[in-house]
C-alpha cells in the first residue's frame, strides 16, 4: 500500500514539473516574434504579366510602430511597375529607408503607424512587370529590414 502511495507522489511530482515547464515555456513569448510577409514567395510568370503582391506585417502583439522591409526580386525576371501604401501608414521616404533598385532587384519601403499595431496588417502592395518568361523567388532581406516598438528595438524575427 505505501508503494502505491509513493507512485502516485512520484506521478503527481512530475505532472507538477511538467506543467510548471510548460507555463514558463509558453508564458514567456519571446520579445523578437515580429515578422513581414509576402502573399507569394515563388513566381512563374509570362512575359507581360502583371503580378500583384501584397506585403504584411505581423507584430504578434508587440506593439510596433516603425516598419522597414528591404524585399529582394529576380530583376532579369520582373522589374518593380508601382508601390502602393495601404491606408493611414505613414511613408518615410529618406534615402535608405525608400528605393526601387530595378536593376539590382530589391525594393525598400519604410513607414510609421500612428498609434502603433499589436496585429497583423496589410503594408502595401508591389506591382511587377515580367520581363520574360520564367520563375523566380522573391525573399524578405531579414538584414536590412527592422520593425520598431516604442523603445526602438527591433522586435522582427531574422
């Protein structure tokens, strides 16, 4: 009878520990889990097609109020036709934090959100022309890009 007692002690310890770790785990999200995000990563396209994505940012409850992503493009492939803001996104438009590089591929938009987000939401829409026919990839330069709280740590994820 004691050794039964002694199982369900050693059961309820380590239930206890478990729970224990798991509530530490998860309780503490890490401060860096913001992220932007491209609506299509990969292209296959025809010469003169007219690609629309959308870029987003999701701050995952971080409350975040300056946005730079630095996109790279395959240039022999697409070339940048037009950026559009979504709504009440403020441009910052300061050499650095705003070009199109259709020779190089990349483009750079940076801008403020008044009152910050802790969501996600949508930040603008590129517009591509393609060039040829082909396929191509387009990627976040983790690098270059940054999303900014009110303390003015960077809290993307790399």
């Amino acid at each position: 009878m004691n050794n039964h007692f002694t199982k369900i002690k050693q059961i309820r310890y380590k239930a206890l520990a478990f729970g224990v770790l798991t509530v530490f785990l998860l309780g503490f999200t890490p401060a860096y889990a913001s992220t932007f995000k491209v609506s299509q990563e990969n292209l296959v396209v025809k010469k003169g097609d007219v690609i629309k994505l959308v870029v987003s940012v999701d701050s995952r409850n971080n409350k975040n109020y300056t946005f730079k992503s630095s996109i790279k493009f395959p240039a022999d492939l697409v070339s940048v036709h037009s950026w559009q803001w979504n709504d009440s996104w403020m441009p910052i438009v300061v050499a650095g934090y705003d070009s199109i590089d259709n020779v190089n591929g990349s483009i750079v938009r940076t801008g403020g959100y008044p009152g910050g987000i802790i969501s996600q939401k949508e930040f603008g829409v590129i517009t591509f022309i393609a060039k040829k026919d082909g396929k191509g990839v387009i990627t976040l330069n983790g690098g270059d890009s940054f999303i900014l709280n009110a303390d003015g740590e960077d809290t993307l994820i790399k």
